[in-house]
C-alpha cells in the first residue's frame, strides 16, 4: 500500500505589490526636525508628550512638528490627508516622521 500524496498550497497567498528597501535611519536627531503622525485614537496626545521630553534630553537642539499640523490619519478625510503628506512634510523640513497608532 503506497503513501498518500498531498498537494501544498501557501496559505498566504502571492503578493500583489513590490517591496521596496526602507529609507536610511537618520543616525542623530541633534538640530533636527520631527514630524509627528497619529491618527487621534486612545492616548496619543499624552504619548507624543512622553516622547518629545525624552528626545530633547537625548538630542540637542531636536524640534517637533505637532500631530495637530498634519490632521488625523484615520477616518472621513483620511484619503486626503495621507494624499497631501509627503508635500506637507517638505514643506516643514521633516528629517524623521513618529508615526502613532492606538492601541
């Protein structure tokens, strides 16, 4: 009596996008810009807070650009936003971006 045989699928199934290599980590937030993204769900406002005291004592002279400036990530005008993000994170000279999700 021979061994079944079993056909393998993935279960994952084939990616339909093309992966790209990540940007280069900016090695020192010293004299840069911080731009900061969330999309005003559970605390954020309160994290950003922590994050932004904690970086200005490790990096001299490090500036941030607030969530407020660039609108909620999600909901009703999401599209929109998220459309007009690279321009407007030129146009506040944005060297790193902390994105937040709540969670």
């Amino acid at each position: 009596m021979s061994e079944p045989i079993y056909e393998v699928v993935w279960p994952l199934g084939k990616a339909v996008y093309e992966t790209i290599p990540l940007a280069k980590r900016t090695p020192d937030l010293s004299g840069k810009t911080v731009c900061e993204l969330w999309e005003w769900l559970f605390r954020g406002d309160e994290m950003f807070d922590i994050l932004r005291e904690s970086l200005s004592k490790r990096y001299k002279g490090v500036k941030f650009v607030g969530y407020e400036v660039f609108g909620n990530t999600h909901g009703s005008h999401e599209a929109r936003i998220v459309a007009a993000l690279p321009e407007l994170l030129r146009q506040k000279g944005c060297d790193a971006v902390i994105s937040a999700v709540g969670a």
